[in-house]
C-alpha cells in the first residue's frame, strides 16, 4: 500500500484513517507516538501494580513488627511506568483548598499514598 494512493483518490479518508488507528503496536508510528509505552501491555502495567502493592505490604509489616527504637524503613518506591513524570521525593503536591473544588489525585500521588 502506498501513500500516494490515498493523494490520488485510490484509498479513502475513511480506509486510510482506520489502517492508521490499527496499526500494530510494534510500529515505527505507534512507538514515536506512544514512546516507552509502547513496549507495555497491560500484562505489564498489573505486574508492575503488583509489585508495588506487594512492596508496600512488605513495608508496612516491617514497620509495624520492627523495633520501637530503630529507625523504620524507608518507604518503597513504586516501579516507574512509561509516561510518569520522574519525580523526586521532595517534590510534593501542595493540598487541596478547602474552599475550592477537590481535584482528582494523580496516579503518582496515589502510587506515594499507598507506597
């Protein structure tokens, strides 16, 4: 299939619209499009889910079994995921006004709440 097809009236709008919106996810489109994310299915993104609650679960077990005196554990860090911003741990969002309307948490700031 060529391209030019569609410049001289042999595919449609339509047909060339769909070719592209199911282009196979190993594509040179779809990966300069999706970047990283690309290479994720969603097999990945539970895996990744998984370890992070598994890590957090671990943590807090530690915390709560550890001793009284030691210095608990640092939190653990959640697996990044393409498309996430990389954050530091300093960077926290400021809290929402109490009088304004409440915003959606982010999935970082979901990750931080329960990692």
């Amino acid at each position: 299939m060529d391209l030019l097809d569609w410049h001289r009236g042999g595919l449609s709008s339509r047909r060339l619209a769909l070719l592209i919106k199911h282009l196979p996810r190993d594509s040179a489109t779809i990966r300069d499009t999706d970047g990283e994310a690309a290479d994720w299915t969603v097999t990945d993104y539970l895996l990744a889910a998984v370890v992070d609650h598994l890590a957090a679960a671990n943590w807090m077990f530690s915390v709560v079994n550890g001793d009284e005196e030691s210095d608990p554990p640092d939190q653990p860090v959640p697996v990044p995921r393409p498309g996430d911003p990389a954050e530091t741990a300093d960077e926290v969002s400021p809290p929402p006004s109490a009088d304004g309307p409440q915003a959606v948490p982010s999935p970082s700031e979901l990750a931080r709440f329960f990692g």
